[in-house]
C-alpha cells in the first residue's frame, strides 16, 4: 500500500478511534504484522434476514485517497441485492458520492444501512434483487440461510466485548437523570441534616407550624385630610335656591379647581343666575278676560239707557 505521509497519520488516528470509542453494532480489527490491513465487522441489524450474523469488509487504500475512495468488499459471503457472488459492494458513498472527509467509519455505517434498506433497482445479483421485488418471504429465507451458514460464529467475535460509546453513556445518563441525592432536599430547605429511611424530611417551605395560622393582617388607613363634604340642592328654580346653589358650586368649584391668583366676588367659573321672569298663570288670564267680558257689557247697558 502507497499511502502519503499525511493519509497514513489519518487512517491510523481514525482506526484507533474506533477501537477506543465504537459505533454501535460496528468494529475493527488490524494485523499484528501490518497495521493498514484493516478489516471491518458489521453485526446483522435487527430485524433483518441479516440479526445474529456478523459480516467482515476489507479495506485497501491507494495512494489516491482520500480524493478517491478505498477499494471495499465483503469477505464473508452474504445474499444480498447490492452485494455480488465476489463481494463487491455497489453503493453511491463508493462511487460518485465520495468525499474527502469520508473514511473508514463513514463507509462501514453506510453498509450497515445498506444491510438495512436494500435497493433492488441497482442490484449486482439479480436473483437476490427479483426475489426482493417479487416474493420477499423467499428473498428473507435464503438471506438467514446464507447467514446461518457463513455469517454466524460459534463465539461472538472479541471485539464485541467493548461497549459501544452510545451504549457505555446510556446508563451513566441515567442514574444522572434519575437519581437525586437527598442531601440535596434538605439544603434547598435549610437543613444540612441528611433524612433517614422512613422520615420525611422537613422543609420550611412547603408546610407551616399547627401552632401558627396564616392571617392576613388588616392596614387601616388614616385620612389626613377631612374627606369632602358633599351638598345636596333641591330640583326647584327658586331664587332662594338658586342662591344657595350659586354659593355651593362657587365652594365646591374652589375646592376642586383652585385658582393660582385671587378671584373677585364674582366667581368666574359660576354663570350668573338668569332671570326668570313669572309666567302669566292661568288665573290671569281668566280675570283679563272676564275684566273685558263685564266692560263690554257696561257699555252695551249705557247705550240702551240712553235710548
């Protein structure tokens, strides 16, 4: 292998990664005698005609990479639409849709996902890719069957033996998310103390003494100065009245709107009384009619006398 210097530092950072903080459902593992021949081991997804096996891809890095994409296949025989009889691997991550920041990680999630969701319409063994479209029971039984026969070891390989990272910080979140110490109750309450099992530990700020009831307490407040006086004016137009309601509103208006310069007798805000003058009433009328009625009548008396 004719890898540069740089490429070479990469692949090495990367696969020790691996071995120090695996994904989940895959490893690694290197030769003694040659680091760089790296081989990668995929457990069968669940669910999947593929569950119990556990699949080894090989790796081989050209000086090219990693502008292009290491060779890839699969040394454990397996059925599958994008896998051929040779185990070459037919996905996109390989071909066109290579990237320079891809690597060893990167290829072995995306078989792991092509074990998962197979696409028959790019298929390399045809008969695994018919069977998938057309009768999908058959395609299952002959997967578990090759399987069965190549993929599943008597003993789990011993790179399983290291938890994956997303496993191994599962249950330290837990009893980080779950557990409570109970010294922390009896801080927030006051009370170093730590409860023992079986007591309630006491918190001032959720229950009071039996002793002490809540009570509101009362606030009078004092007027400092004497609360208005209010008047109260009959409905009558008479002059005595209108008077008095003249002084009134002239006492009430000071009050209310006192004035900055001193004001002369007549209030300015007051309007001045208007006159009223007394209606004819109805008696009136009648003796100015009857005073004419008898005068009329007079006359009429002298005239017949005369004749």
């Amino acid at each position: 292998m004719s890898v540069n210097q740089a490429a070479m530092r990469r692949i090495l950072r990367e696969v020790a990664n691996l071995k120090k903080n695996p994904r989940e459902g895959i490893r690694v593992q290197t030769s003694e005698e040659n680091i760089f021949d790296i081989t990668g081991i995929i457990e069968g997804p669940e669910g999947t005609p593929y569950a119990g096996g556990y699949f080894k891809v090989k790796f081989r890095f050209t000086e090219e990479f990693p502008a292009s994409p290491p060779k890839c296949w699969f040394a454990t025989k397996i059925f599958h639409p994008n896998v051929s009889s040779s185990g070459e691997i037919c996905v996109n991550t390989l071909k066109k849709d290579w990237k320079s920041t891809y690597g060893v990680e990167h290829i072995l999630v995306t078989v792991k996902c092509l074990l998962i969701y197979p696409n028959p319409e790019s298929a390399l063994d045809e008969e695994a890719g018919k069977l998938l479209l057309e009768n999908y029971d058959s395609y299952c039984s002959r997967a578990k069957l090759i399987t069965s026969v190549h993929a599943t070891p008597k003993v789990r390989p011993v790179e399983f033996d290291t938890p994956s990272a997303s496993s191994a910080s599962s249950p330290s979140s837990e009893s980080s998310s779950g557990s409570v110490p109970a010294t922390s109750v009896s801080e927030a309450s006051g009370s170093p103390s730590t409860p023992t099992p079986g007591s309630k530990p006491p918190s001032s700020a959720k229950s009071l003494p039996a002793t002490a009831p809540f009570t509101l307490p009362i606030v009078t407040r004092k007027s400092t100065s004497p609360a208005p006086t209010t008047v109260s004016l009959p409905l009558t137009s008479s002059p005595s009245n209108l008077s008095v309601e003249k002084d009134s509103s002239v006492t009430i208006n000071k009050d209310r709107h006192p004035s900055p310069s001193p004001l002369g007798t007549a209030d300015s805000n007051v309007k001045p009384p208007a006159t009223v003058v007394p209606a004819a009433g109805p008696k009136a009328v009648k003796r100015a009619a009857t005073g004419a009625v008898s005068t009329v009548a007079e006359k009429r008396k002298k005239a017949l006398k005369r004749l």
